[in-house]
C-alpha cells in the first residue's frame, strides 16, 4: 500500500456509542461532527483492498464503540487530506486532516463528513 486512495475507498473509523459519550451522535442515530474533531489529525482505518466485514472484526477487536465510515471522495470534495500513516501495530492506519498545513478539520468539513458518515 501507499500513499495513493481510490475516490471510493472507505475509511473507518470507531466511534464511542452514545452511552458512553452522548456528544458523538445526534438524536436521529447519526454521527454528529464533534466524532470528526481531532486537533492531531482525524484517524481512520483505510479499507486496502479488504471488504467491510474485515475491516469491522479488526477494528471491533481493537476498540469499543460503532464503526462508521466515509469514502475518500467525501474527503477531497471539501478539500480535506487523506494521509496513509501506518503504524507498526496497523498497517492499515490513515488520517484525514484539514488540509495540507492543518490537521483540524474545519467546522464545515466536520459537518460534511458527519452528514456522508455510513454507520455499519
């Protein structure tokens, strides 16, 4: 894997359930943006070629919480970076940041991705 994403890869990320941290989710059982605020950058779970299922069992090992996810091109539409940083325990690990200078995502940009957030 490298550094290049397809515009229809997913990226996954976990989220705590509203019994733990209400503030991630709205009333309606969507994610809200305040799920997408992360000063050092958003961490996501790329799919890398692997299906949902996959990726969900892998992250549902690792965290406790729902797993949402967004496409890449949610991303690039409004401007936001999407960064393949593997680590030594996930090689599978990305960030989404704000843009090129800034990890933060906007408030808007937070919004839009909340708003094409799939939670599986």
């Amino acid at each position: 894997m490298d550094n290049t994403f397809k515009s229809e890869e997913k990226l996954f990320r976990a989220v705590y359930p509203p019994e733990l941290v209400q503030m991630f989710w709205r009333f309606d059982g969507k994610v809200s943006s305040a799920a997408f605020a992360d000063p050092n950058g958003l961490s996501v779970d790329r799919a890398g070629g692997r299906d949902d299922k996959q990726v969900i069992s892998v992250m549902q090992k690792r965290f406790d919480g729902r797993v949402v996810y967004v496409r890449v091109r949610n991303c690039t539409e409004i401007g936001a970076k999407v960064e393949y940083l593997p680590s030594r325990s996930n090689v599978y690990h990305s960030e989404i940041h704000g843009s090129e200078t800034a990890a933060l995502l906007s408030k808007s940009q937070r919004r839009h991705l909340a708003d094409k957030a799939v939670v599986v």
